[in-house]
C-alpha cells in the first residue's frame, strides 16, 4: 500500500454545515464538516481509498472525492491487484488495538493481511459491502422519518399552519377532518406572544415527571456487571440510545441515585462538553447524574416532549449556570414552558408521528443485529473457518 497526501487540509475553524464537498477525519462520523473548496479535494481511484485515524484508529473507505480535515488520517491507496474493500473489511473484522492517543499508523504497517484468492476476495467484499450499505440506509431512513416528524410539529405547534389556513378560511393542507377540527380558528395574544385560541404555555413539571440520573459506587463491584442498563451523558450524543454505556446490578440500582428510565424517555444532557446533547431511549436505562430523563404521560407523550425539546433545546440552555463548567439543573428542565394545545390534539400529532418513531426504533434494532452478523461472520470468512464454496462464489 501507499499513503496519498491531499493537496491541503481544510482546518476545523473552516468546516462549513452545508457545502459541495464531504470533509473526512478521524472522528467515527462518515461526514465532519463540508468545504466548497475544490482545490482541497482528493479523489479516489475506482475502486476506492481507505481513510485512517492515526489517533483514534476510526476506518473509513472512500469512494467520492473528499477533503482531509486537519491532522490525523492517514489516506491508503492499496497496491494493484489486491481489492481494497477487501483489505478494509479485513482491518474491520481484525482491528487495530487502540492504544490512547498516540500515532498507531506504524503498526497498521505491520499488520499481516490474509490475501485469499481474488474471487473469494471480491465475495468478502461484497458480503461486507452489502450489510454496511443496509445499516447506512437504515440510519438514513431512519434521520429522514425523524426529520418528516419535526416538520410537522414545527408546522402545528410553532408555525400554527392549520390555524393560519382555517383564519384564511382554506382547508390545512394533508390534513382530514377530525384532525383539522381540533384546531381553532383564531389566534390571541399570550403573556409570551401570540398562539392559537384556547392554548396554553406550560411548564414541563406540570406535564410529566423528570429523573435525574446517577452512579452506583465504583468502589462496590456488586454494583457493576448486572443486567440493567446504564448510560452516561456522553451517550446522549447518539441519534437515538440502542445500547448501554455499562450495565449495573439490582443491588447499585436499589442503593445509588440513579433512576431506571422506560423505552421512549428524552434524555437531556445538562452539564459539561455534552451540554445539551438529547437523545431518545430505545432500552430501558439508567443514566448517570449529569442526565435528565423526561418520562412522557397521558398529557403529553414521548413524542411529543422529545419534539418539544428538539425545537426548543437552545431555549432550554439559555438558562444555564455556573462558572468554569456550564450547566442547567432538573429544576430548569421542569420550568421549561411549551406551547400545549390540549390532549385531544397532542393525541392527534401523537397518532400521526408514532408511527415514524416506532419505525425508528425498528431500523435501529435492525441495524444492531447486522453489526453483530457482520462482526462475527467477516473474521470467520476471512480466516477460512467457514468455507465459501464455488456454488457461492457464483451466487
């Protein structure tokens, strides 16, 4: 193999949130940042490039032009004759360990790679290609669900669309009838603006109950190594919570402050470098005491209370305190006002998204199950324990 050096390198400080052309580091997201500079790109041969964190050990594999962002990836063109989706889905499935953050791009060097015969070569690769495109669709399936939810809480609860068309005297758009007769036909004003008639601001404590987390002792091994599952606030910055950090015992739960919160509670993140980071449990979990958990209710659903926040989190952290670390407290989340339009209509919008959020959460499983296939069939593959015959070379 060879390493390639990129024209230039685009610095953090000029990572743009929207552009023409992907930034690629060594941070685990495919995507960090995006550039319009043209002349910072590298572009991959056909059959693509492998992109190394020297730090972190991250692996990506590249097959569209890119920028390099900063320091800290090695760039691999693999040498003729040898697949390179192939060498990728080896360094995979036989990862370098990491050893903290130091330079490992000397021993990626001295890896052995096991270089089969070129058919069974292109068979891995496409097994290893196929699964990974499924769980990439997936999460983008998935973002995209999320996405045609917001836009409708935005359009009822903040825009007030509905009420703006019927004040209009036209029908709201994509909307039946029984839905559209919960809205009203008038706005007024409030003690914070102008929202539709008959709705109210309230504050998040009258609506549902919020836990805050905490930690069992690490001094008491009985505390750890259980079956419940534990989380802390750096896993708030997940798109949706799958998997736990650690798991803890009946007795750490039993004897600590931390809470067990239900499948579909809005995790909040309150203090330090996550602060105000939120997430949505897919499992049961506990989570640590720099996490509010805000448990929906017959008043106002999970979905609900997790789109609220989402539109609504740098109204939330506007309130924070403290001097060299930043933070809000329980107490804050429980003051936050939202617009409630009553439960008739909450149940409406509840209806009408769940759907999409059940279908999430579907996708997301879906995609743990085909990580876990990948991770144990790969190694198998390459290292020969199972056997890939000529009939399924030719499938």
């Amino acid at each position: 193999m060879k390493t390639i050096t990129p024209p230039k390198k685009i610095q953090t400080s000029e990572f743009l949130e929207t552009g023409d052309y992907p930034i690629v580091d060594q941070s685990p997201p495919n995507v960090a940042g995006w550039t319009n500079d043209e002349t910072a790109l590298v572009h991959p041969p056909k059959d693509g490039l492998i992109v190394f964190g020297d730090h972190t050990c991250v692996l990506k594999f590249e097959t569209n032009s890119f920028a390099q962002g900063a320091d800290g990836i090695k760039i691999i063109e693999v040498i003729k004759d040898i697949n390179p989706h192939y060498v990728y889905a080896h360094l995979k499935a036989f990862p370098l360990l990491n050893d903290g953050y130091k330079r490992h791009f000397s021993e990626l060097k001295r890896l052995k790679i096991l270089i089969p015969d070129s058919k069974i070569q292109d068979y891995i690769s496409e097994i290893h290609h196929l699964i990974d495109s499924k769980i990439a669709s997936n999460i983008a399936v998935s973002k995209t669900l999320e996405d045609i939810a917001q836009s409708i809480f935005k359009s009822w609860f903040i825009d007030f669309d509905p009420v703006k068309a019927k004040i209009l005297g036209e029908k709201p758009a994509g909307m039946d009838a029984a839905t559209e007769a919960l809205f009203p036909d008038s706005l007024e004003e409030s003690e914070v603006g102008v929202i539709p008639k008959g709705w109210e601001f309230r504050k998040i404590e009258s609506l549902c109950e919020t836990l805050l987390g905490g930690t069992p002792s690490r001094t008491r091994d009985e505390f750890w190594g259980g079956e419940i599952p534990w989380i802390n606030s750096g896993k708030v910055n997940d798109f949706r919570i799958t998997e736990a950090s650690e798991y803890i015992t009946e007795l750490g739960l039993e004897k600590s402050a931390t809470k067990l919160l239900p499948k579909g509670t809005t995790v909040l993140a309150i203090t330090g470098v996550t602060l105000g980071q939120f997430s949505r449990l897919e499992i049961d979990s506990c989570a640590n005491q720099s996490v509010v958990g805000i448990v929906g209710s017959a008043e106002a659903s999970n979905e609900f209370i997790y789109s609220n926040i989402k539109n609504g989190i740098q109204r939330l952290i506007s309130a924070q305190t403290g001097g060299a670390q930043q933070h809000i407290n329980k107490e804050d989340v429980n003051a936050f006002s939202i617009v409630y339009p009553g439960k008739k209509l909450m149940d409406a919008f509840t209806y009408v998204v769940g759907g999409m959020f059940a279908e999430i959460g579907v996708l997301l499983n879906q995609s743990i199950s085909l990580t876990e296939l990948r991770d144990s069939l790969l190694p198998r593959l390459i290292s020969g324990e199972l056997e890939i015959s000529e009939e399924m070379l030719a499938s």
